[in-house]
C-alpha cells in the first residue's frame, strides 16, 4: 500500500490560502507519497500547478468531492454539471481517483425524509450519472460510506450502478456513528475499495445521552488495527496501488497535529511494511 496524507488533518491548522501547496509540503517532511485533498475551489489554488508540483515530487494527488445524491440541488442535470465541472479540475490536476461522498447531514439512514428504503432507492440514479460523467474523463471514484450509511448499504448502492467508474473508499472509523463494527464494515467494503483513509477515534460511552466520539492517534483509540490492517492486505483487490492515508481528526484544544502524526506514524511503520 501506498502511504499518505488526508487533509483533514490538518483542518483548522493548515493556510487559507494555498493550503493544497502546504500539505504537499507536508507530505514532504513525513516521506508520504499520496494526499488525499479536495479539489480547489473557484478562484482558489491553480489545479493545474499543484499536479504539476505533485507528480514532479512523486505524490500521487487523490480528490474530494460531495454532493446531495437524494434531493441533488437543481435536479439531475445540475447534479451532472456540477460533477463535470468538479472532475474537470480533476483531470487539470492529474488526478485519476477521486473519492466522493454524500451529504449526510441531510440524508443519512437515521432521516425519515425520505425513508431509508427510499434513499436506498434513489441513490442509484444519481451515482450512475455521476460515474458516468467520470468515465467520460478517464477518472475512477471511490464511493466513501461517510458517517451516512453502513459499508453494506453502500456496497449495495455500487452493486446496482454495475459502473467500472465507481468502486468503493473505505474510512477505518466512519462506521462507528452508524452504529457499525468496523472490522464488519471492512470486510463488506474492501474487497471494492480504490483508496483507504486510516483514522482512530475513543469511543466514550456512557448513557444515551452521553456516548461521545474523540479523535486519537492511530493505535491509541478504539478501531482493533491489529485486525484492520491484515484485512487491507487481504481483501483489497490490489493493495501495492492502493492508497491508504493518514487521517487524524484533532479535538479543539485536544492535542498537537504534529505530536499526533509523529505518533501515528510510528504506530504504522511498527506494524507493516508500506510502499
């Protein structure tokens, strides 16, 4: 496997302006060779420059990009153009995967509207235009379960689109607000899986009302890594090529980024040999 960087990270400690520039940087220091980042908004960092600088580093660059899958703004054929505008910068970039995503604060399998059989439903339609529209630029995406829906909901959703564009991204602790292991999780989204982000949170609970989630270093939170990252090994349909990212979610005032991707690092070197 490829090890990497996601940006969130650093969310909240890297620049507003020419961010994408300074995570390469970071990139750099750590001896990472993938970021995971969003594609650049309008008006912001040159796509174009920042591939540039990516590939002449020896980084492979891997996008973001959400959208409303079930009630997409403007219908269908907004939804389209927003995709083709999106992987548009993609391909300026020289990015070839990108990983997308829904926006589950509006829909998630825990909303009633429209019911979770519905959402289940409709999603297909949207993620075939959307894999279609990729496609047509030579792009593959990832479909990350993002806090949203369970790893075999989604794997279902792929399944029912039957598009080579679209595979699966795998986050090692999005299945938790789910209400899902995610070791099961894994074993249901891997086997599709294009691109890994590795994150760890502390599971608190303690009554119904106080069940709380807090970043951590990788190893020092509650996802079973000794069991997690065999099964990368295992059941990605090709691990050398895969991406698998460091994706640290720091508490405000809760720890130092720095501190936290030293000691991640140290954990994962420890425990496998990576490209």
């Amino acid at each position: 496997m490829i090890l990497g960087l996601a940006s969130p990270t650093y969310a909240g400690a890297m620049p507003a302006d020419g961010g994408l520039s300074w995570l390469l940087d970071r990139c750099g220091e750590y001896g990472l060779r993938a970021l995971e980042a969003s594609l650049p908004e309008a008006g912001g960092e040159d796509a174009a420059e920042v591939g540039r600088r990516a590939r002449d580093e020896g980084i492979l660059w891997i996008g973001y990009w959400s959208d409303d899958w079930v009630t997409p703004a403007g219908g269908a054929a907004a939804l389209g153009d927003r995709a083709a505008r999106a992987f548009d910068l993609a391909v300026a970039g020289g990015v070839e995967t990108v990983v997308v995503f829904g926006h589950g604060a509006a829909h998630n399998r825990f909303t009633r509207e429209p019911p979770l059989a519905e959402q289940l439903r409709i999603l297909p339609g949207s993620l075939r235009l959307v894999a279609e529209t990729a496609a047509e630029r030579g792009l593959r995406l990832g479909l990350l379960p993002h806090l949203d829906y369970r790893g075999h909901e989604l794997v279902a959703v792929l399944q029912a689109v039957d598009h080579p564009a679209l595979q699966m991204a795998f986050d090692t602790t999005n299945p938790f607000p789910v209400c899902e292991e995610p070791v099961d999780a894994a074993r249901a989204v891997l086997p599709y899986a294009v691109a890994v982000a590795l994150k760890d949170v502390r599971i608190y609970p303690y009554r119904s009302n106080d069940v709380t989630i807090w970043g951590a270093p990788l190893g020092a939170g509650s996802v079973d890594f000794s069991v997690m990252l065999p099964l990368l090994a295992e059941l990605l349909p090709d691990p050398d090529a895969t991406t698998a990212c460091v994706k640290l979610r720091v508490p405000p005032d809760g720890g130092d980024n720095a501190e936290w991707m030293e000691q991640s690092l140290r954990f994962l070197r420890e425990q496998m040999e990576w490209s």
